[in-house]
C-alpha cells in the first residue's frame, strides 16, 4: 500500500514537471509567433526579408500575393489563444502549417546553422505543446470512427445548464 501511494505521488510529480515544460514552452512559443505575426502590421523591426536569394523570392511572392497577412494575421492569432491559455490544442494545429513553412524556408533556402536551430525549435516546440494535448486529439485519430452524426453540434448549442463540465 506504501508502494501504491510513493508510485502516486511520483506519478503526480511527474505529471506536474511535464505540465510546467508545456506550458513553459507555450508560452514562449505563443509570444514568439505573437510578436513575429504583429511585426508584420505594426513592424516593431523591419520584416526580414530572408537570408538568401529563395527565400528573398518566396518572402516577396507572399508579400505581394498578400498571402503573408493572412499567415500573419493566424501567427498573430494563434500567438495570443496560447498566451491567453485559450483554445490551446486548436492553436496547436493551426500552428503546424505555420511552423512546418517556417522550417522548410529555413532548411532548404537559408541552410545556415542558426536556421537549422530555429527549424528544429520551432517543430519542437509546436510539438510539445501538441503532445501536452494529445488526449484531445485522440478521438480524431481512430481508425474506423463510424458514420457522421449531429451529436456535436447538438453538444456545440446546448444552453449552459445543460452543458457537461469542462475538464
């Protein structure tokens, strides 16, 4: 019985390290695509315009398509629901396609050793954040999952007394 509760309360500890390496880890992560999506707005330092002639080219194409607001604008977003500690496993997602351009761009156009860090950072850190949540995103991962029902979004309308308790 001794046994059981020292293996609960290493458990527990254990639980709580991990926790606080996650939340760490958001936290900078979300200020760091906060501050780097709002840059591009309000331009608290000149955009960078990539550190080779690739990136230069496809950093230019997204400025003019006007497709980098839109990245933008989601860093930005995705940046304040992780610092706000809201909607964490949907700003873990959002975040993947964000950090997986980000490595690609500085893996294969730039290459430099400083890169090469921020592309394994920034994959790192977008993962541990998704690993801390990754009981919620479970049910989405079965296989054979049967066939589509309103159940949800009869769950998404309930009035709030009937709404089951968050967890």
């Amino acid at each position: 019985m001794a046994s059981t509760a020292a293996q609960t309360l290493g458990a527990q500890a254990s639980d709580r390290g991990f926790q606080a390496v996650v939340y760490a880890v958001q936290f900078f992560f979300g200020a760091w695509f906060l501050y780097n999506g709002l840059n591009f707005f309000i331009s608290f330092f000149p955009q960078p315009s990539g550190s080779s002639a690739l990136s230069h080219e496809l950093i230019s194409a997204l400025i003019d398509s006007k497709l980098f607001a839109v990245v933008k604008a989601l860093e930005a977003l995705t940046g304040l629901a992780l610092l706000a500690n809201r909607f964490v496993p949907l700003a873990a997602v959002l975040a993947f396609p964000i950090s997986f351009c980000i490595a690609h761009l500085n893996m294969v156009a730039n290459g430099d050793l400083f890169s090469i860090i921020t592309s394994i950072a920034v994959i790192a850190f977008n993962g541990i954040i998704a690993v801390g949540h990754l009981d919620r995103y479970l049910p989405m991962l079965v296989c054979n999952q049967g066939d589509p029902t309103s159940h949800g979004l009869r769950a998404l309308f309930r009035t709030s007394g009937t709404r089951p308790p968050r967890t």
